[in-house]
C-alpha cells in the first residue's frame, strides 16, 4: 500500500499561502518614519508646556532669588524684546535718523527745476531714503574688520547683525531706490538719475572711501541726490544746489576721516571755511522785489492749483510751497528775484545753518581730539536740514524750507538715540 505525502503549497497557485515579510531596508525606513514622528510629537508637547510656563511666569510677577552674575546670558527672552532689539541694531546699521536729511536734497532739485512738490517728488525722495540707508549698510558691511578694532559696539562687529545680513540689507533696499526711482519716472528717471546715484553710493563704500577721491565721491553722491529730484527734467536749473550740498558734504566727508583717532590737524579750519563759502552761496543773488507778493506759478501743476484748504499730501505740500515751484539760479541764468517772506527765510536757515556747523568746528578746531570731531561732524549732518531750507527758499517756497528747518530739533533728539555717524 502506497503512502501519499503532502506537497508544501506552491507560491501563485490556489489556496492560502505563506505572509511575505518586509525586506531589511524597508523595516528600516519604516522604523525611521515612526521615530520622526515621536520626536515631532514630543517637540509639540515640549513647545506646549513651555508656553504655558511662560505666560504663567509672566502673570506670577516673581523676582529671582538669585541674580545672574554679570556677563551671563540667560538664553531665552520673549519674542517682543527680541524684535525690539533687532530693529534697533538695524537702525544703529542704517543710521535711521540720519535719512531725516535726505528728502531735502531732493526738494531742492525738484523746486530749482521747476516740478511741483507731489506724488513722484515724494517718491524720488522715498527712493533716496532708500539708497541712503543701503549706503550706511554697506559702509559697515565693507568696513567691518575695521570696526571691530575701533568701533566694536557697531551692529556688525557686535555680533548683533551678521555680516551676510547686513550686505542683504543693503542689497535689498538698493533694489527698493531703483524701483521707487523707475516708479516715479520710468525708465528715464532710473537710467539717468536714480543708477548713477546707486553706483555712486556703492563705489564710494566698496573702492572709493579710502582713497583720496573718497571725500569728492560723497559729495558726487550727495549733489547727484539733489540732481535726483529733478526727475525727467533737465538739471540745469538745480546745478547751483547741487554744488552748494556737494561743497559741503566734501568737507564734512573730509572731517569725518578723524573723528576715530582725533588727529584732524587744520581740517576744521578747512570746514569753516567752506561752512562761510557755502553759507554766501546760499543767500547770494537774492534781492528783494519790491512791491511784489508771491510770486506767480509758473507750472502747469501750479497755476490749476486750488485756492481752497488742500485735500491730499500733494496738495498739502504744494500748498506750503506757496502754489509755486520757481527756478533756482543755474548756469547762465539770471538771479531770482524773492519777495520779503522768502528773503527773510532764505536769510534766517542759512544763519541757523552757519551757527550749526561752526561752533561745533570751532570746537574741534581749538582741542581737535575724537569726541569734539565727532561731535562737529554730526553737527554737519545735521546742518544740511537749514542748509536745504535755504535752498528751498530761495525758490519761491518760504513755507516748505520752514518746515525742513522745523525738522532740526527733532534728528538733533533722535541722534542721542541713534548716532548719525
């Protein structure tokens, strides 16, 4: 008798068959996966009891018992300090308050080209802003081994700011002036006066600050800053402007040098002198006109200029302008004839503006060591406000250079907070 045995069951044919197990690779991935997700679920519960715990430390209102000894840092600090401390460190980078002397120049150069003071006025001066802060970005970003030796408290040697942010930062507010340039007058306005001002500002911090044309690319940036206001204009008219704000900024550029070692010799005497040449080029050939009152618009903005209470920023701005906007003196141009309120101001801000700068130069020029220079230059940045009113005012606008004068006190305030240099 035959004895039958049983066949193992064959992979594929009918019947139950045998569980496949998982390959070696795959149990790993698997396991893998399943410990990511352990650790996402206990950091979700970590995150969950310290918010808890905070916003209970918070409302405890409890003092440590122990002090944490100098020099230490705890670690942890709520969000609001943290962003509070970040935008200061950003606005000790860019010299925020220092911009307070930027939209000047721009007034000037649009006033002296006869445009009106409105909506792309604005946005030549937010785009100048814009390069003025890249500017002061780059300048730390470039000059950062430096100041780790001479001025470590600055953002970047600080460690407060990053080298790589602080170069993003200037990178990107560059591309903010070029679009609010090209925004306020297309692709004129951008290719012939906001990228020459651009490239300038970047020079002068890349290649050009250390050189001996370092002072003369300053004072290019700043007078190509009043030349920027004049937009697609031709820039003739705002030629004496330019050079006045460029003169100056030359010497302070040059004083500015010292006020880390405080070896500035004779170059205070060198800025009083400019501070008395600049201050007769503001107010010489000027001259009453009798028997007249504000002079006639000469724009077409002007003349269809509403005489009742402005509405809107331009027309509130036109409206301290007096409703004009008239040609400075150019090149070959015949002087301006002001009426008695713009004689006065144009008189009174450059008065302001000479006390400003040279009693601090005075200073630096009788014990020039590092604090009276600093102090002088800062007095400077600060002079261009009166200085612009000048200009200003001698267009015709007795209204708006008082108000740019009214900002005086104010970056004075803000400068004990922020340095300007």
């Amino acid at each position: 008798m035959t004895t039958a045995t049983a066949a193992p069951p064959v992979a594929g044919a009918s019947g139950a068959s045998a569980p496949r197990q998982p390959s070696p690779r795959r149990r790993t991935l698997r396991e893998l996966t399943r410990g990511a997700r352990d650790t996402l679920t206990a950091c979700r519960v970590a995150a969950r009891a310290a918010s808890t715990a905070f916003r209970t430390a918070r409302g405890a209102e409890t003092t440590p018992s122990v002090s944490p000894r100098p020099g230490y840092d705890a670690g942890y600090r709520p969000r609001s300090v943290a962003v509070r401390q970040h935008a200061t460190a950003v606005a000790e980078l860019v010299r925020a308050p220092a911009a307070l002397t930027v939209p000047g120049d721009v007034l000037a150069g649009a006033l002296s080209a006869d445009r009106p003071a409105g909506g792309r006025t604005l946005l030549l001066a937010a785009s100048s802003v814009s390069l003025y802060w890249a500017g002061m970005a780059l300048n730390d970003w470039a000059d950062r081994e430096e100041d780790a030796r001479e001025r470590p408290e600055r953002p970047v040697p600080s460690g407060r700011i990053s080298a790589g942010a602080a170069l993003g930062i200037a990178g990107g507010l560059t591309a903010a002036g070029l679009g609010l340039g090209a925004l306020a007058g297309g692709r004129r306005v951008l290719l012939r006066r906001t990228l020459p001002l651009a490239a300038t500002v970047w020079a002068y911090d890349l290649g050009l600050k250390h050189t001996p044309l370092g002072p003369v690319a300053m004072a290019a940036a700043r007078a190509l800053d009043v030349l920027h206001g004049t937009g697609p204009s031709p820039a003739g008219p705002a030629l004496h402007a330019a050079a006045t704000v460029g003169a100056h900024t030359w010497a302070l550029t040059r004083l500015s040098r010292h006020e880390v070692n405080g070896t500035a010799g004779h170059e205070p005497l060198l800025s009083l002198a400019v501070t008395a040449a600049v201050t007769l080029a503001a107010t010489a050939g000027t001259s009453y006109a009798s028997g007249r009152g504000r002079p006639e618009p000469t724009s077409t903005a002007a003349r269809q200029a509403p005489d009742g209470p402005p509405a809107t920023a331009s027309a509130v701005l036109r409206h301290l302008a007096g409703f004009t906007a008239r040609s400075g003196p150019g090149i070959g141009t015949d002087a301006p004839r002001l009426p008695g309120r713009s004689l006065a101001v144009t008189v009174l801000t450059s008065t302001v503006y000479a006390v400003t700068c040279a009693r601090a130069q005075w200073a630096a020029l009788r014990d020039p060591d590092a604090a009276r220079t600093r102090a002088a230059v800062g007095a400077g940045i600060h002079a261009l406000l009166p200085l612009q009113a000048a200009l200003v005012s001698r267009t015709g606008s007795p209204g708006l250079a008082a108000l740019l004068a009214a900002v005086l006190p104010q970056a004075a305030r803000l400068a004990r907070k922020v340095s300007p240099t």
